[in-house]
C-alpha cells in the first residue's frame, strides 16, 4: 500500500471535482523546471519486521553511554530526577491534555501551568512567568523582541558573547530577517564580558543589554554592573540563568533585570539527545503585556469559587497578526510540568542543597585537576559547577580517549563551537558525581600527557 491509500479512481474522482483533468494541470503554476520527473530517490517500502531489523542495526552503531559517567555541560546537564516526576507527568489526564483553550474543561492543566508560574517566579525573584516557550535559545530570541517592543523609540540589541553560541545563532536569524541590529561584545581574558568594550557600545539607541549568568564558558559574571550599565543607558538588561544555580547565585530579580530567561531542562527533563526542553521567561510586572506565548491566570466565579483561565491573550492566534506579540502559539507542558514536580519534590532547602552540591563537587574536581594533571584552567573567575580546561593534546583526541578507555564523556570540546579553541574543554560537574567518579576522572587526564 503506498503512503497515501489512495486508489486511481480515487485520484481521478477528487481532479473532477477540483475541475481539473490531470495532476500536472493542478500544479501548473509551478515552474517545470523545479519539478521532479521520475519522484524521489527512496527505497523501496518495507514490512514492518524489516524496519525494526534495519533500526536496531543502526542503533548497534551507536557508542555504549547507558550509566556513563558524564561531565558534558553546556547548556544540558546531567541532574539526578526523582522518580515521582516521571510518575505524575505519565499520569493520562496530564500526558493525553492539549491547549487548555475551554477553562471549564482544563482546570488541571491550567493549575499545573500556574503553579509552574508561581514557582518560577519564586526562583528567579521576577514578577510574572508565561508559562514556557520551545527552549531556553528561543526564549532569548523572543527576551531580544519584546526588549524592543518596549522601548520603540530604539533599534538596537546589546549581547555578550557569553550567551550560549546558540542563542546568539538564534538571535542574528531573527535580527537579520526584522532589520535589527545586533551588536556583540566579546568576554575578556577573565571570561566574562568586557565591561569596557560593553560601555563603549551603549548609546540612546540601545533597546536592551543581553547577557548569561553563569555564562557559556561557565564564568560568573558581575550581574549587578551590567545590569546599572544598562539601565544608565536607559536600556532593559535581560540576564539568561542556570535554574539550578539559583539555589545559591543571587537571582535576576534581585540585581534588577528587567527579564530573566533560562533552559529549564536541568529542572526535571532528561538530557535526551538535546530535547524536547522549554524555555523559561519572566519578567517585571510593568513588561506582563510584552510576555510572548501563553500564561494562566486565577481568578474566581460567579459563586467565589477559585479557578483558572488562559489570561492575557496577546499571541497570533487571539488578535491581529500585526499586534500580536509573538507567533509561540503553545508552550512546552509536558516539560514544564516536569519542572514543577522537580521543584515541589525537592522543596526550597533541597533546591539549595542541590545547588550547593554542584559547586562543592565541581569546585573539588577543579582544585584535584589543578593540582595531578597538566590541564590548566582558561579562565581564573569564579564559577558554579562548569568551568574551561586548557588541554595539553587537542581536546578530541581527550575526548575520544576518555570514552573509549574509560567510559566517560569528559565534557564539550569547545572547537565544536569556536574552531580556534581546539585545545579547550569544558567540563561540568552535578550533584550526581560521587567521589570515585571524580578522582577516576582526574585519574585519566593525568595520563594524558
């Protein structure tokens, strides 16, 4: 059977009735010489036994990496998740739910979408939550718009190139298709960003001050003066965040961003291959009608009796197009919820515990690899849990050695990213790294000489 079951008479029945005589008249107003005369190059199908023989021989290929000790970062991390998240988000009323467009049939789903709201608030110290976009790089694109949308009068987008190089991709595709100008400004030799370069682009121009904390390469920045050098420009700072490291970093909301973004993967959601994830968004109250996407509200009916609705309506599918202020039509509710549960499970003193855990940990391997191995540190600036190595051989041949005599994924080479940086890992360490997995660690690279 071919993928459309449709049959020739079938075919000739629904032509008739468009008022054409053949399929080739039907398509008449595409150029010929962009069709395709004989149809794709594909296989022939196959049965249903031979896709599963082909898919598991593919699979084959893959390099074993079940309960591989992991220290790849970069956006993504390897974060211990209790079991009763998987339990709750499994459950059929949540994994089966799709937009809560009726209120009066989606009570749970736009309560879990609250609460997620309420507890992302709590940890970043904003105002107001939508209730997630795609993923955090999309979240710093949409963070770029609604910057702009607020301050009309300016064109311009300030961002340090400690963002995570995905967002920054993200950021120019939409800046270079709206006629944005986005300007970068490098991170010096301490790896964050140049505060002096930083000053000398401001002008009254700039709609807002873009920058990640911890950043890409792991570095603690110094929140408090970016966001004062921005706001004395007169320009909204938007930091990015590391969820996690909210347990003990100061958040966003206490150094005064305007917007704070994040990935909110490491927040009950598995590395997964690099998906699906969801974007975090907040903001301060006075930006809550600039928010993109989708947010629920309580409220109470005609009896007092508490509930919950899709509030604040402002994305394409509600108004016009053109007053619209994002086309995010949806929001990531499987991985939100996934968030939510992470966080009531662990509680407010877990969720420190848990960030606590991460630098401890990170900040002993650091200190052993300094002190047994000839990998030497890129920058010398405080950090989390995540931070750059110098290595003395390329760091894929590191990387290949370590999983192929070890079984560890030794962290992300940064050539991947920056060609130049060849000789540069990045390593990240979470609260499930015990301390045989970190002096093993150490173990290799010195004997890498």
């Amino acid at each position: 059977m071919a993928y459309v079951p449709h049959t020739p008479e079938q075919f000739a029945e629904m032509l008739k009735a468009i008022g054409v005589k053949s399929f080739d008249e039907l398509i008449r107003a595409i150029p010929e010489d962009v069709r395709l005369e004989d149809g794709l190059a594909l296989d022939e199908g196959l049965s249903e036994l031979e896709v599963l023989d082909r898919i598991e021989s593919l699979a084959a290929k893959n390099r074993a990496s079940a309960g591989a000790v992991t220290f790849l970062g970069g956006g993504s991390y390897d974060h211990f998740i209790p079991a009763g998240v998987g339990a709750i988000l499994s459950r059929s009323e949540f994994y089966t739910s799709y937009t809560p467009y009726q209120p009066e049939v989606s009570q749970g789903t736009l309560q879990s979408i609250y609460e997620y709201q309420s507890v992302i608030c709590d940890i970043t110290g904003m105002d107001v939550a939508n209730a997630s976009v795609y993923d955090g790089p999309t979240a710093t694109a949409e963070a770029m718009l609604l910057a702009l949308r607020a301050q009309k009068k300016r064109g311009q987008i300030v961002a340090s190139e400690g963002l995570h190089p995905h967002a920054l991709k993200i950021m120019r595709t939409y800046a270079d298709t709206s006629g944005i100008e986005l300007i970068t400004v490098p991170v010096g030799e301490d790896g964050r960003t140049d505060s002096t370069l930083l000053r000398r682009v401001l002008t009254d121009n700039v709609a807002g001050v873009h920058f990640q904390q911890p950043n890409f390469f792991g570095v603690l920045e110094d929140a408090p003066a970016i966001v004062g050098t921005a706001h004395e420009a007169g320009a909204l700072a938007i930091a990015g965040v590391y969820p996690v490291s909210l347990g003990i970093v100061a958040p966003p909301g206490e150094y005064g961003a305007d917007i704070a973004v994040g990935e909110g993967q490491c927040l009950g959601n598995r590395m997964g291959f690099g998906g699906p994830y969801l974007g975090i968004f907040t903001a301060k109250q006075e930006l809550i009608r600039q928010l993109p996407g989708r947010l629920s509200g309580q409220t109470v009916d005609r009896n007092g009796t508490r509930g919950f609705v899709l509030a604040l309506q402002t994305r394409e599918q509600h108004i016009r197009r053109g007053k619209a202020t994002s086309n995010i039509c949806t929001n990531q509710g499987l991985n939100a919820l996934a968030a939510l549960v992470h966080l009531a499970l662990l509680g407010k003193q877990g969720f420190r515990d848990v960030a606590q855990l991460c630098y401890d940990k990170a900040h002993y391997l650091y200190r052993r690899i300094m002190k047994h191995t000839r990998f030497r540190p890129t920058y010398y600036a405080p950090f989390f849990n995540e931070f750059v190595l110098q290595t003395p051989i390329p760091a894929v041949a590191v990387v290949d050695r370590l999983v192929e005599q070890h079984g560890m994924l030794a962290g992300v080479r940064l050539d991947r990213f920056y060609p130049e940086m060849d000789h540069h890992l990045m390593v990240a360490v979470t609260e499930k790294r015990t301390r045989d997995e970190l002096d093993a660690f150490v173990s290799a690279l010195a004997a890498i000489g």
